[in-house]
C-alpha cells in the first residue's frame, strides 16, 4: 500500500496532533469566541492555537466567523464536514477512559 493515499494517514493528517482532537473536542457542543476556547484549553501558546485553527478552517473543518464590531468579534464552530469527525473522538475518548482505569489497576 502507498502510506501517502492510507486512509488512516489521511485522517491523521487532518486531525493529527496535540491539539486539533481537542479543538474538535471543545467545539463539539457549539461555536465558541476565541478567548473562550482559551480558557477551555489554556495548554497551547497563542501562536499555536491560531495556527491548528487555520489548519482545521483551511480542510474545512473549522469554520472561522468574523461580526463586524469593535472590537472584533470572531467565532469558531465545527462545520458539518468537521460534525463528522465527533463519532471518531468519542471511540477516542471512549478508548483514553479505558487505558486510563488499566493503567490505574482498576480493569482486569
């Protein structure tokens, strides 16, 4: 098989990362402003948040809103495409509880 037409390394090209599952993960429930998704996920630098953002906007996974105010109001939501990724985050979270308690000694 090719590694650069894997289906599995596709996807992981798109969401792979330290952060973008969890941008994902935060706009699940809907959009959210900027700072909001900040506080949500106070790990990555500025400058690191804005870049996995513009990566998931550019393959449409994002979708970046911008109202006219002053100051400017810009909104961050899950597109329909990117909705499409949520069932792979919950088997992805579904999975991290599960090592989780093996780790801990609490699965047999």
């Amino acid at each position: 098989m090719d590694l650069a037409s894997c289906p599995v390394k596709v996807t992981a090209d798109v969401i792979g990362g330290k952060w973008k599952p969890l941008i994902i993960f935060c706009l699940k429930p809907g959009p959210l402003r900027y700072g909001e998704l900040r506080k949500q996920m106070p790990g990555p630098t500025h400058k690191v948040l804005t870049q996995q953002l513009r990566q998931l906007e550019r393959d449409q996974i994002v979708r970046r809103r911008v109202y006219p105010a002053v100051p400017p109001k810009v909104e961050y939501s899950l597109t329909t495409y990117g909705r499409t990724l949520t069932p792979i985050l919950a088997l992805m979270a579904k999975w991290g509880e599960r090592h989780t308690e093996r780790k801990s000694g609490r699965e047999p």
